[in-house]
C-alpha cells in the first residue's frame, strides 16, 4: 500500500523530471540582451522576450514548475508560463519552490519592511495568504507563525490548504500524518490527530518518538501513547520507557506518622521535605507536594518555598510566578515575581517594584518600591529613589526616606548611613549618635564604631565608654579588643578593661576569662580579680566541667577550681571531665577512676575509658568492650566489638558482626543478631536483617515487618522505601 508520504514523494519525482526531460528536449535556455533576460528555445527562436532583470527565483536558482518559472521586474517577483506566455503581475518580493511544486511567496506589510510570506501553487492562486512571519514545510503540512506583540505563535495548515490549528501556539512538531505534538506558552504539549482533533493526552513535559510510540514526559515520569494517538499504551508513571516492555519503575515509597498511620503512597525517585512540605522528586522534577497540616497534595507544577499552619508560599514553574494561598489552597496574593513573608506582612515584588500586603492579602501601601527589608520595631525599611525610610503597619512613611542605608537595631534604636557615615537615630528620628564613623554595629549591650584606624565602644545611649587604636570584636559575653600590634585583651560588656591588650589570644572558659602569651596563661573573674598568673607555670586551662578547670602543668594534668587553687592534683598523664562523681584518669599507658576527693574507686587496669552516663561507663581491654558500674563492677562482659551509647541504653556489636541492645543494668533488650539498629523515635529502632528494613521498639515488638531498603525520619514523618520490585 502507498501512502501519502510515498505519494508526495513520487509526485516531486516526476515533476522534477518532467522539467529536466522537456527542458532538455526542447533546448530552453536564458536569453541575455544587454541587461536584460528572456528565455530561446535550441534554434534561437525567442520564447521569452528579454525583458526581465532576472528569471529563476529569489534564492538565485533557475528550476521551472511545469511550463513556469519565476521572473524578477522592477524589484518585484512574478511568474511567467513558456508555453503560453501568460504573464502574471509582479508583486512579489520573493518566490521561491518548494515541494509539490507549490512556492513560497512573499509580500511587504503596509506599515513596515517586515515580510509576511503564503504559498501559491504554479498558476499564480493563492493558497495561503501572505499573512504570516513564516511558513515551515513539512511532509504532512505547513508549520505557519505570527508575530504579536513581540511573541512568534504557531499554527498548522494541512496539505490541503486547510487550517487546522490557528497560530496562537509556542511550538508545533509533526509526528506523522495522524498526529501532530502543540506546545502552549506555559511549555507544556498536547496531541491533536488529523484534522486537529484535540485528544485527551494533554500537559505532557516533553516528548519523543520511538519505535512502539509516543513516549510523553510528565512531571518527571513517563507514558507510551500509539503512534495513531488514540490510546495510552502505558500511563506516565514509569521511570524509563524504552517499549511496552521495556520499563523501569520507580521505588515505592510511604509516609507515615510517629503512631504508624499511613499518609500516603507515591513511587519516586525519593521523598524529601522542602521548606516544610513533603516534595515526591522523579528524575529531578517534583512529583507532587504534600501539606503536614491537611495531609493534601498540591498541583506539581508548583514548589512550596515556606508554609505555616495558616498559608502556604508557592512558586509556579510554569508560570515562573509566586502566590500566597491558604492551606487549602486558595490564593490571596497571586502573579508576583518573588514574594518575602515576614509576619504579619508579605512583600511582593512585581516589575521591578515591591508591595506591601498584610496576613489577610490587603495591599498595605499603594506605593511601590525599589528595595524593602525585615522589620524593625513593628515598623517596615523601605527604598525609593536610592534612600530609606521606614513604614508604620498602616503603610504610612514615618521616617524619613532621606538614608542611605539601615543597619540593624535594638532598644528603639537604628543604625543609620546618612551621607556617606554611620550613626544611630531613635525612633523620632533624634540622632543619639552623630553620623561621623566609616562602620558602626549596634547590639543589645551597645556600639563599635570605627572611624579610621580608631574604634570606639559606646553605650545604647551613645556615650563613649572605651576606645582604642585598633579593633573591638564582639564575642558575645565579652568583647575582643585588638590594637595595631594584633596584641589582645578583654573588655566587659561595661566596657570594664579585665585584660589590658597585651596577649596572643584571649577567650572564657566557663565564668572565668583567660589570656595566653609566651609567659604563660592567666585566669582572671569578671570582677579582674586573677585565680592564675603566669608565675603559677601553668601552661594550659584546657577545659571546664562540674565547676572545676582542667590544666596542665609541668607537663601533667589536674583540676583547679575557681578560686585558682589545686583540687586534683596535677600528677596525671591525662583525664577525663568529672561525670556522676567520677574523673577518668590515666597514668602510664592505663586508665583507672578517681572520685571528687581523689580518692582510688577504679585500679588503672583499662586501656580505654569513657565518661560515666547514668551509673554506667563504657570501658576497653584490648579490643574488647564492656560495661561497669560506679564500683568497677563489670555489668556487661568484655566481649563486644564496639559498644556505643543509644538512647539511654547501649548499642552492642559482637565479634560475628550482629548488633544488640542492652540497658544500662547490662540486661540484653534485643538479641545480637541484627544487621544495624538505629533509633528513629522515642520508642522506636529501624533494625536491618538480611538487608531487609523493619521497625521495632525497645522492648524487640515488631512494628513494621521487615520489607523495606530503608526507614529515616523526616520531621513529623517515618519516610519508608521499598524493596525493589521486578521491574527495579
């Protein structure tokens, strides 16, 4: 059976050596006569007058369409017949063939030098109007396109010259002569059969051809439809389609909450919490979105950027547009560029301007500005023409937009850029400090300021309270002070001198602050009163547990307390922190347990100790771990590869590789036979066996059976994957 592919094909054949036989045989050829072209036949008889500039056609070839060919007068294009010589007007700025000896023609717009192209056939009718930006060819048709207002859309002509899709379309792909693929403005594509018949396969993401089908890409997931588009060979569900069957699907995943209750199902290629929403991902797109407050998916054209109990901030990746809707789903704000919630406000911003909105989606102010920033003392910062203001909840301007930039704030003070310099202003707009200083930073305590190579520290108030050639760096209880030497000290946050700048480094340690330098380490209150000076030779206060300082001195480690004086003394190669009235010490290469008073409880016998946690304390001999109580009473044999804290209760390894669990009185609360066991919950394991994934609690009740490859946690969800499949 021929068809009409085929058809055409064979008909552009013959007419093509239609003209090459009969123009080969009667000896046509171009006729020139100064500058002018005609057209003689083999014995010099003229056929055609040489009265033309040109013949062919625009594009510089010289092919004939049946007894016509394209002649060039005046700066216009016509056609001529060598038979009849019937000439037809020149009004035309380009023709050219195309297939089945029709050709493209092409006219001027009235009010510009655009060109808009149609088609006639060889006879000089119309076929398609000159009316479009440009026309496409193709087997089944012609691909058509207009200009609007700066947007080519598409349309589709069938060979008969009938218009079956008008040009209001992104793009148009011919699939074969029963199907044609429309991409609309939101890049989304639909099938139409022949004669434009929309069909119900709509919204795909993408498409492609292959030997079975149509396989369509929708939300990451794929679908084959026949090649007639009539049917859905297979629904757009699958991670891969290469045949009816050859797919590849997605993992099942479930979503659980805390008491095991399902809340839904979806295969993806995994599940993932985004801003708070439960987001399905399937070969990069997102699948779907599920709100933690109504357990309702959302359409997957969308990305949820932040949520509350009450709204829910989306971005639209079709439309590359953000909205506020309720929880439900119902809009309030729709159609912005990029929207910012800081409560009670939302901030919009559309063409360049941002809005001011309230909880309920009232705009606030009618103005729109340049820039806008987060809140400060119920008032909003905004910018127009290059300075800031700010706005009262109401949307009027109660201070001035005069600034050139807005720092931070604290006790109804701002910090303020005003011509070039930094300064602090009230609430009233009353400068408390004047704008003087190349930096400023304001905090709950005070100011630094830096002018220059001078930095000084004020009070809330703007009184200048301490300054220095160099830096002061807030550490949040106390401040840094550096001069030009790098050389530190420390200031209250009074602004009281406890260490003039004369150290390589400062810091606190508890409720004491130290400084060290090549004389050694000092420990002073914040009263400046010292505990440790330098003539004492210690050279390190390394930590700071139960009230007490760990340092080293003279190469050996003990325990001052606050006041500077020896509670443990320093004759040991190494300790622990106290913990449940123990200290780990170590002489030699062995570890043993002191109590507060320094007292022997535990002989050095162990190679490894850990802190004591609720009575208990995980030691080593060797490689192998136990369990002992405050008296060094073994609860738990040394027997275990590894044992390591969980929960209250320990995790425990043997030799074989099998994992258990054990209280703390050394009572086995699950059998060392499992893979891996990980706390997920208050009362709850995920355990593996056989590489298999179930849910326990502590007491070894099984929850979930085990049939997943994993379980983990997601914020109020157990987030549970499946085991493959048959088709993976």
């Amino acid at each position: 059976m021929i068809v009409r592919h085929d058809i055409r094909s064979i008909l552009t054949f013959l007419l093509a050596l239609l003209f090459y036989t009969g123009f080969a045989q009667a000896q046509y050829s171009l006729l020139k006569d100064d500058a002018y072209y005609g057209i003689q036949d083999d014995k010099g008889a003229i056929v055609i007058a040489p009265l033309y500039d040109q013949i062919g056609w625009s594009n510089g070839n010289f092919e004939m369409v049946g007894n016509f060919v394209g002649y060039f007068h005046r700066g216009k294009w016509g056609l001529l017949n060598i038979k009849t010589k019937k000439i037809s007007a020149a009004i035309y700025y380009k023709l050219s063939v195309i297939d089945g000896g029709n050709i493209l023609a092409s006219i001027k717009g009235n009010l510009s030098n655009q060109l808009f192209y149609g088609i006639i056939d060889s006879k000089g009718s119309i076929k398609i109007s000159c009316n479009y930006f440009s026309i496409e060819s193709k087997s089944q048709g012609y691909v058509v396109s207009t200009y609007d207002y700066g947007t080519i859309k598409k349309g589709f002509y069938d060979n008969e010259f009938n218009l079956i899709l008008l040009p209001r379309h992104k793009e148009i792909k011919v699939v074969n002569e029963q199907v044609v693929m429309v991409q609309n403005f939101l890049n989304k594509w639909a099938l139409f059969r022949k004669g434009g018949i929309e069909t119900p396969f709509q919204d795909f993401d993408q498409f492609s051809v292959i030997t079975e089908g149509i396989c369509v890409e929708k939300g990451g997931k794929y679908g084959l439809l026949d090649l007639e588009g009539r049917v859905a060979l297979l629904e757009t569900e699958y991670k891969q389609v290469n045949g009816v069957k050859e797919v590849v699907s997605f993992p099942l995943w479930e979503a659980r909450n805390f008491d095991l209750k399902p809340i839904i199902t979806v295969r993806a290629d995994s599940l993932r919490f985004d801003a708070g929403i439960l987001v399905a991902y399937c070969n990069g797109s997102e699948e779907r979105l599920i709100n933690p407050f109504s357990n309702k998916i959302i359409r997957s054209d969308q990305k949820t950027s932040f949520k509350t109990k009450d709204f829910v901030l989306t971005y639209h990746k079709s439309s590359y547009t953000w909205s506020v809707s309720d929880i439900e789903g119902k809009h309030f704000i729709l159609g912005k560029d990029s929207i910012h919630y800081d409560a009670p406000f939302f901030y919009a911003f559309l063409k360049g301007k941002w809005e001011v909105y309230n909880q309920f989606g009232s705009k606030v102010s009618d103005k729109g500005y340049q820039g806008i920033s987060v809140q400060l003392f119920s008032m909003i910062p905004v910018k127009n023409y290059e300075f800031w203001g700010f706005l009262d909840f109401k949307g009027d301007e109660i201070i001035s937009l005069k600034y050139d930039s807005i720092g931070a704030g604290y006790h109804q003070k701002i910090a303020i850029n005003y011509l070039g310099k930094w300064g602090v202003i009230d609430l009233f707009e009353h400068w408390i400090v004047a704008p003087m200083f190349d930096e400023l930073s304001i905090a709950s305590y005070g100011i630094i300021a830096r002018d220059k190579e001078i930095t000084t520290f004020l009070s809330i108030e703007g009184d200048a309270i301490y300054q220095i050639k160099g830096d002061i760096f807030d550490r949040g209880s106390y401040l840094e002070i550096r001069n030009h030497s790098d050389q530190r000290g420390i200031i209250s946050l009074q602004g009281e001198v406890l260490l003039d700048p004369f150290y390589d480094s400062v810091g606190q340690m508890g409720e004491l602050f130290w400084g060290k330098d090549s004389r050694g380490t000092v420990l002073l209150d914040e009263f400046a009163e010292y505990r440790v000076i330098p003539e004492d030779d210690i050279s390190q206060v390394l930590n700071y547990c139960a009230g007490l300082y760990m340092i080293k001195k003279d190469g050996k480690y003990g325990f001052i307390n606050e006041k500077g004086n020896l509670r443990i003394a320093n004759r040991y190669d190494s300790l622990l922190c106290f913990s449940d009235a123990r200290i780990g010490y170590k002489l030699g290469n062995k570890w043993g347990f002191i109590d507060a008073q320094e007292r022997l409880v535990i002989q050095p016998i162990y190679d490894q100790v850990f802190p004591y946690e609720n009575g208990v304390a995980i030691v080593r001999q060797k490689d192998k771990y136990g369990l002992i109580d405050p008296s060094g009473k073994r609860i738990l044999s040394l027997k275990y590869v590894s044992i390591d804290q969980l929960c209250g209760n320990y995790l425990l390894k043997d030799i074989k590789g099998d994992i258990g669990i054990a209280n703390v009185s050394g009572d086995i609360m699950l059998r060392t036979d499992y893979e891996n066991i990980t706390p997920i919950g208050e009362d709850l394991l995920v355990v593996t066996q056989e590489h298999k994934v179930g849910l326990m609690n502590y007491a070894g009740y099984m929850k979930l059976a085990f049939k997943y490859a994993s379980i983990e946690r997601m914020h109020q969800y157990l987030i549970m994957r499946h085991l493959p499949d048959k088709q993976g």
